[in-house]
C-alpha cells in the first residue's frame, strides 16, 4: 500500500437544532407518528410558499464564524430539481452558486500529536427530504414526511484528508464543533449528523487527484472510517488489476463492509438548477454577523488553551477536558468546589474513576451518578487529608451506587483516615513485635521488607492510616531503634 | 338593473336597504344560470355556499358593520385556492382537488365580506392566451360567441363583461388580465409583483405572476384592489410597503402627467389600432396631460425572454403535481415511474406538457447558460430601459393587443402566433411593472383595449389616469348585445 495515498474530502450533513423547518412553520421533533409533522407547505399543496426561518440563518451564520469563514453578505437559494416520492415538490431547495458560508478551516489532531489544517470549501442552507418506508408494508411502499423541511447545514471540505482516520478526526472536530455552537443535537442514530465521503487514491508523490467516488450517507464515525479503508483497498486493487475507477456514486454496506455502485439512474440525473423564485436572495447585513457574534460561545480551543494556561493541565489533558461543553462544564463545576490549585487532581478523576464509571454504565456525562460539586467535595477530603486517594476510590463507588455525599459516606463507614500519630505508632509497635524474624533480616539489609511492614500496619488499620504518617513513623522506628 | 351598477352603487343599495347581499346575489346567480351555458366562463358555481355567506354580510350589514364589499358578489379565477371548494387550475390534473386552505386573496376578501359566486373558467395553469387550453373547454367572448375571450383569465373576463358578477379575481403572468380584459371590453388591473400575495395562487411562473382584477371600471378595480393588495408574511416576495388609498387617489387632475407613447408599440401597428391609441393619447391631452414618445430598445426581446423564463420556472413549479399526494393518478400504476409518467402524461394537457418540456430544455446541463441566463440578461436590460423610461415620463401609454379577439380554433395548432398575441403585455411583467388595460374602442365591432404601464408601486397614478379617461369616455360602459 506504500506506492498509493488516498484522498479524502467530506461533505458533512448536520440537522439544524431549529424548533421549527427551514420554510415552513412545522415541528422538527424526531420520532412523531408519520405524516403528523407536516404541514400544507411540507406537503407542496398547491400554491403553498416557502418562507426562510431566520434562525436557520443565525445558525448557518454561527458555524461560519466559529470556522474563521467570510459569511456571505448575498445568498441565494436554488431549486436541484428531481422526482422521488420523499422530495414533494419535485424539487430540493438547497444553495448552490452562492452560500452562505465561505471558505474557512478547521485544526485537528492526530493520534500522534501532529495537527493537520483542513479547508472547508462553504456551508450551505437546504432543507432535507421526507423518508420512503418499505418495511412492514405489503406490495407497497409509505413516505413519512415528517422530516421534510428539516433544515441542513451541509459543510462542504476541502480534499485535504490523507487517511480514514484523518477524516474520522475531522469529523469528530465537526461534530464536537456544532454541538459546542447548540446548533446541531449531533445524534447519529437518529441521522442528525451524517457525510458523504469523497474518495480517491493517487501514486504517492503525484500532485494530481484521481478519479473519485462518493460513499454516501456514513452515520457514524467507525463506518466512516470502514468505508473509506475499504473504497481505498477497492480503488488500489481495481487500478493494479489495470481498471480504472468511475465517477460514481456508492452505498457502503456495514453488514458486508463493503461499497457497491448505487441505481445507475441516480447518476444520469441534471438537476437543473436554478434560484428559486419563490425566495428572494438572503441578504446579510454586519450588524446581523455581529448579532450573532456575541452569541459565539468559548471554543475548544479557546477552553483547551484557557485550561492549559490558567490550571497549569497538560496539553493532552485540557483537550481532554474541552472534549465537549459538557465535559468542559463538569470539570470547571469541580474545580470550582475543590479549588484551581487542585485543577490537576480535578483532570484525573474526571478523565479516570469518572469517566470509567460513565463507561461502564453507558451513561453521558450529564447523567453522571456524582455531580461535580459532590465530586468536588470528595476531593476536598483527600486534600485535607481526611482519606487517602485509594479510600477515595471506595467512597466514589459508593456516592455513585447510593447518591450519597462523601462526608456522609465516609461516615457511615467509617473510612476517616488515622492520622493520630500515637495510634499509628501503636500499631507500627504491635506489627514490629509481631514480626522478629521480619525486623531482623531488614535490619540486615533486607530493604524490600519496608513495604511488607507497611502492608501489615495498612491491613491492622483497615487502610485508613494516613500513608505519609506511616510512612515516616516506620521508617523512624525500623532505622532508629 | 342590479347587474349594471358599479361596485360604489350596489355597495349604496346595500347601505339603503333597497336590496340585500342575498337578493344580488341571488340575481347573478340567476344570471350565471341562464347565461354561463352559452359562455363557459365557469368551473364551478358555488351556490349554496354563496346565499350563505350573502345572509352572513347581510347579517354584519345589519349589526352597523359596513364596508365597500360587504355583501358584494364576485367571481374568482379558479387559480386561487378555496378552502372546501375546488380548485381545478383548469385542469384535469386537478380536477378532484379540492382545496384545504384559502389564498391570501381569497381570505381578504372573504374578510372584506365580498361574496364567491364560484370559480371562472382558464387556460390550464394560466398557460395561454385564448382559453381554449381548458380542461373545461373553452370560454366563449360575449361579444361573438365563435371567438375567444383570450387567456388565461378569459373565464374571468368573459363573466364580468356578461354581467355575471361586478369582478372578478385574475391572475397576469404574460398578459393573461389584460389581454382578455381588452378582448372582452372591460378594465384589467395587473399591479406591481409584490403587491398582492401570491399564497394560495397556483404557481406558473413564480417571478411573473401576479394577482389582480378584471372589473367594470378603474373605480371598481380600486375598491377591490385596496381590499387585496399588502405584505403577507407567507409570500416572501410579497412587499412590505404601505397600500396608499386608491380611491382618494381617484380624484386628482391630470394636468402635467407625462404619457409616454412606446416606439416600440407604434410601429408597424395595424392603422385601426393605432388610430384607436391616437384617439386614446388625444383625450388624455385634453385632459391636460401631455404626451411625449418614450423607447424602450430592447423590448422586442420581451417574448422570447418570456418564453424561456416563464417555461423554465413552470417546469420546476408542476413537478409536484406527481401523481403521489394529490390530484390526478392514473390507474393501475405498475411501478413508480409507470405513475409518474402516465399520471403526468393524462393528467396535463397539450400546451402545458409543451411549456414543461421547453422549460425542463432551457435548464439542463449545456443549455442553462445559452438560453435561461441569457433570458436573465435581456430581463435585466428590459428592466433597466423601463426605469429609465420612467425618468421622463409618468406613465406608458399603448395597445393592449395587436388585434381584436380571434375565432376559436385559428391559433390553438401554432404556438408561436398564439404567443405572439402578448407581445404588449409581457414587458410589464418581466419588469415587474402594474399595468391595466381599459376599453379603448372597436374594431369590427370587437372591443379594443388601452393599455397603461406605470412605475412599481405607481398603482394608484395608473387607476386615477383611467378613471380620468373612463370619466370621459363611455367605452367601458358598452355591453355586448344580449348581456346588457
């Protein structure tokens, strides 16, 4: 595979968080019953006329601003013209010859650390079609047009990727991006976050792109990634085996992991497109761009870099932390209650005992069992030194299983850590007189014994002697006497 | 009789009790019942529901409510969506759809109280020029029953020159108000698009529709006009600007207004015709305007700009007539593209399946930048030259059509001659401009029209100037033998 690269760019689909569809006044809630969510214009009655939601608009113009993109002060809305029982009017209204939202970038990260910019050619205004059902229906075929109108931001890349998991970085980057902007809920499954993959290969060192095809409609990121690997390995074997790849559309099977050609009718289409006389061109004005300006929310990373600077974390930790306004959000909750100087034991419990038990529960970070104040107070006790970290980890599983505060847990169970000089001594004391044999061949030399003296006062304690203290005690006592 | 008054006076009877909505309207009825037969102007009469909504203006009348179009009936195109009652477009594509919402222009003069006889025969989807592309039939002209009425709004002008209703709604994408207006001797307002919304109103060719009047006079077409013209927020092209007051606008003298006769419609008119416009441009002198020659250079390529733009947009709008959701499907479908073709192919007629197919050409891949972007270009220069114009004059004075109305059947197998039938009125139209057409006199005892074309918003300037003429001449008060 050394001789080949491959060229990947993406046009992402992401479904606008609006209440209401891109022309009309009906409901865009996910799962109605079918056809309940339509209204007349939805339907393409006779006569009925489209007429732009605004805050479509400020959305569109959101994302552009978050990309560093030019937001175009004219748009226009164009008709792609063709027939399919889910597309009403005959028509889509989508934007073709003028956006807008321009040309803009986005920086990801690699698993190595190397960061690579990706070009975004331009976002556009469309509204997404109806579904065709086939399921369950005998002989026939049902349409739902509940999500008819629904408006899409599709953001169009540049080719700029040079691997399936370079194009799987960038549109995690892309999703993590609407949902920070709340312009997009980001949910795969329910198909509100979506791409076609454009994929081409090349001898590596040759400037020139090859002939691409287009996988469409990859609604998560591993298929992403399995469509692209596979299309790659199906390009290189076709053209090694003296063929030529086409121009054409392609679906990609998740059962079969493969792609395979789409009706070839689908790509004799013209589409015909032409500005939408029903819809005027959509001017923009400054003020309207700085309107939504100072809506613009911090971004990842602005909170990375803001985390890195002001709490002192790692690089790879405050990306971590900035993951998502809402992993963003806990985190600054935390160290808010255990204080900045403690920003760092904040990062390792969110990132560690936090996330595994969100993991293992399969829960999302808002639904996380411990809050983060309570979170926060739990640390409190390790910094003051009421527990150690290990004790920490219990009283955790147990404010997660029964919704308990630390404090009451510690409580309850009796976890206090000692840190009663005297009583620790007393039991170094007792372990020491327990073990001659042990003390003698550390006396002579044996240095590995230190930890099995430690062990056995732990154990006598419970595990709550405070490790530093004992530590100390028992050095003194082993040497000293 | 009842039928002869203008809108003012019926409205004055109302108010004087002399009669009731009920007992006018229970007279055009009478009228469409005996007269429609022979004339084909209507689709649908709506009877029961008319004596209706008669007794409930009567009712408002009663309780001190009172308005210009209370109680008054009126016929509308069947273009325009009637909640419960159908709306066929004219055809057969559309003939079991029965509307589920009202358009604009019907619920404001639902709520002006004005009165739906029924619903006017039309070219299908307004596409023609002579009514004979009806899925109905065609409409005959009251003047000569063996000659059309025009098109498309010829069921709407034929009914309101037979004195089936004091107006009637139209709708004017190429000419369609105020070719039949001229053709059938009665007064056909086309305003500025944008002025009246467009929701509701079955699209033909999105950025040249407009809604408007065919009425008896420029005062009549005033009175309705106020009730329909505004911004609606369902009509993003619909225009937010204020409606003045047309009737108050009625009055002014027209001493000083500059009438611009258009070189480009004099020449080569047929001497009857131009003798008539003469005539036209003398009684406006006389009444203090003065007339001055206006050219417009690129107006000769209104028509083949007309026909790519009009066709190119039609063929998107009817794409959703599909056989799926409503109207015609055929039957027996074997798979979905069986339905498509055989619902689309049964459902449309002749000249609409032309347009669509001319349409669907001028846009595809190769063509787009020779034939719609160059029709962009000439639309822009049409419109240009007109505002330019408008810098000297006030109004556009010329024909409305280059003859009187033709015998049914003469032009219906040549396209091209029929198309050239608008070579008057398709200017205003692609330049979005209002413009009415008045009778102006005959010619072989066939009403001629007049037309006026003014700025965008200059509606009030335009009814004024022909209220004026109309003042002055008793034109538009000819009746057609048989209908007086």
């Amino acid at each position: 595979m050394h001789a080949w690269e491959v060229v990947i760019g993406l046009e992402i689909h992401a479904q606008l968080a609006t209440k209401s569809k891109i022309f009309s006044g009906a409901a865009t809630a996910y799962g109605a019953p079918p056809n309940t969510q339509a209204c007349l214009v939805d339907l393409a009655y006779p006569g009925v006329l489209p007429v732009l939601n605004a805050e479509a608009v400020r959305m569109a113009v959101k994302f552009g601003l978050a990309i560093g993109a030019k937001i175009a002060e004219r748009s226009v809305f164009a008709r792609k013209n063709y027939f399919y029982p889910d597309l009403p009017k005959g028509y889509q209204i989508s934007q073709y010859e003028e956006p807008i939202v321009g040309r803009g970038a986005l920086e990801i990260v690699l698993d190595d650390g190397a960061s690579r910019r990706v070009g975004i050619t331009r976002a556009h205004l469309e509204e997404d079609a109806g579904k065709s059902l086939h399921e369950g229906l005998a002989n026939a075929s049902g349409i739902d047009l509940n999500r008819a109108g629904t408006p899409l931001l599709e953001i169009v890349s540049e080719p700029d990727m040079r691997s399936a998991k370079e194009a799987v970085a960038y549109m995690k980057k892309v999703h993590t991006l609407v949902r920070y902007l709340e312009i997009c809920d980001g949910n795969m499954q329910e198909g509100s976050f979506r791409c076609d993959a454009n994929v081409s290969v090349r001898p590596r060192g040759r400037d020139k792109f090859g002939t691409r095809a287009e996988i469409k409609n990859l609604n998560s990121f591993r298929f992403v990634e399995k469509a692209i690997q596979h299309e790659f390995a199906r390009q290189i074997e076709l053209i090694e085996s003296g063929g030529r790849v086409v121009q054409e559309t392609r679906l990609y099977d998740s059962d079969k992991d493969e792609t395979r050609p789409m009706r070839s009718k689908e790509e004799a289409n013209d589409y015909r497109y032409f500005p939408d006389p029903d819809l005027l061109p959509l001017q923009i004005d400054r003020a309207f761009v700085d309107s939504v300006r100072v809506t613009l929310p911090e971004l990842p990373e602005q909170k990375a870099a803001r985390f890195a600077a002001e709490l002192q974390l790692s690089a790879y930790d405050a990306g971590v932390l900035s993951a998502s306004r809402e992993i963003g959000d806990y985190f600054e909750a935390v160290v808010a209650a255990v204080g900045a100087p403690q920003a760092k034991l904040a990062a390792n419990w969110v990132m560690g005992e936090l996330s595994s038990a969100l993991n293992r529960d399969k829960l999302e970070i808002g639904g996380a069992r411990v809050g983060p104040r309570a979170l926060g107070g739990l640390l409190q006790r390790i910094v003051d030194g009421t527990i150690s970290g290990k004790i920490a980890k219990e009283v955790f599983e147990a404010m997660w299983g029964q919704g308990r505060e630390a404090d009451a847990v510690i409580a309850a169970k009796g976890l206090r850590q000692i840190t009663d000089g005297g009583a620790i001594a007393k039991v170094i004391e007792e372990v020491i007189a327990a073990n001659p044999r042990q003390l003698a061949d550390y006396r002579a030399g044996n240095d590995k014994l230190f930890r099995f003296f430690a062990g056995q006062i732990m154990r006598a304690t419970g595990g709550k002697a405070n490790p530093a203290q004992l530590n100390e005690l028992l050095k003194a006592k082993l040497d000293g006497d | 009789m009842l039928h002869n008054r203008s809108i003012g006076e019926l409205a004055a009877i109302l108010d004087r009790r002399e009669a009731s909505s009920v007992e006018l309207t229970r007279h055009f009825l009478a009228r469409i019942e005996a007269l429609n037969p022979a004339l084909n102007a209507m689709i649908s009469v709506t009877g029961a529901q008319a004596l209706l909504e008669a007794a409930v203006a009567d009712r408002r009348r009663g309780a001190g409510e009172t308005g210009p179009l209370l109680g008054i009936p009126l016929i509308h195109k069947d273009i325009f969506c009637t909640d419960g009652v159908r709306t066929s477009c004219g055809s057969r594509m559309l003939d079991n759809f029965v509307a589920p919402y009202d358009a604009t222009v019907v619920a404001r003069l639902k709520a002006a109280g004005a009165v739906m006889l029924g619903k006017a025969n039309m070219d299908e989807f307004a596409m023609g020029s002579s009514n004979e592309t009806s899925f109905y039939g065609p409409v005959r002209n009251p003047w000569d029953l063996a000659r059309v009425p025009g098109g498309s709004s010829g069921g709407s002008a034929a009914a309101v020159a037979a004195r089936l209703a004091p107006f009637a709604t139209a709708t004017d994408t190429g000419g369609s108000i105020r070719q039949p207006a001229a053709l059938t001797g009665v007064t056909g307002v086309k305003p500025t698009y944008g002025r009246v919304s467009r929701y509701g109103m079955i699209a033909f060719a999105s950025s040249l529709d407009q809604a408007g009047i065919i009425a008896r006079s420029a005062a009549d077409a005033a009175t309705v006009l106020q009730a329909m013209a505004g911004f609606d927020p369902r009509d993003s092209t619909s225009v937010d600007t204020p409606v003045p007051d047309y009737g108050s606008a009625l009055g002014a003298p027209l001493k000083g207004l500059r009438i611009g006769l258009l070189k480009e419609f004099s020449d080569g008119l047929e001497p009857r015709n131009a003798a008539l416009i003469a005539a036209a441009l003398e009684v406006f002198r006389s009444l203090g305007a003065a007339t001055l020659e206006a050219s417009l250079p690129s107006l000769p390529l209104s028509v083949p700009t007309y026909y790519v733009v009009a066709p190119a947009e039609c063929s998107s709008n009817l794409s959703r007539f599909d056989g799926v959701r409503f109207g015609y499907r055929c039957e027996n479908p074997r798979d979905l593209l069986d339905l498509y073709k055989r619902s689309r192919g049964e459902g449309f007629g002749a000249e609409v399946k032309r347009r669509i197919m001319t349409g669907t050409y001028v846009l595809s891949a190769g063509y787009f930048d020779a034939y719609y972007l160059q029709a962009q270009k000439a639309r822009q220069l049409i419109t240009d030259e007109f505002r330019a114009a408008f810098g000297r004059v006030d109004l556009l004075l010329g024909p409305t059509t280059p003859t009187p109305a033709f015998a049914i059947g003469a032009k219906i197998d040549d396209p091209v001659t029929m198309y050239l039938n608008d070579i008057y009125t398709i200017g205003a139209n692609l330049a979005g401009l209002p413009a009415l057409s008045m009778p102006g006199g005959f010619i072989d005892e066939l009403p001629m029209g007049v037309q006026l074309i003014g700025p965008h918003f200059a509606e009030g300037r335009l009814l004024n100037a022909a209220h004026q003429y109309q003042l002055a001449t008793d034109w538009h008060d000819r009746v057609a033998r048989g209908y007086c």
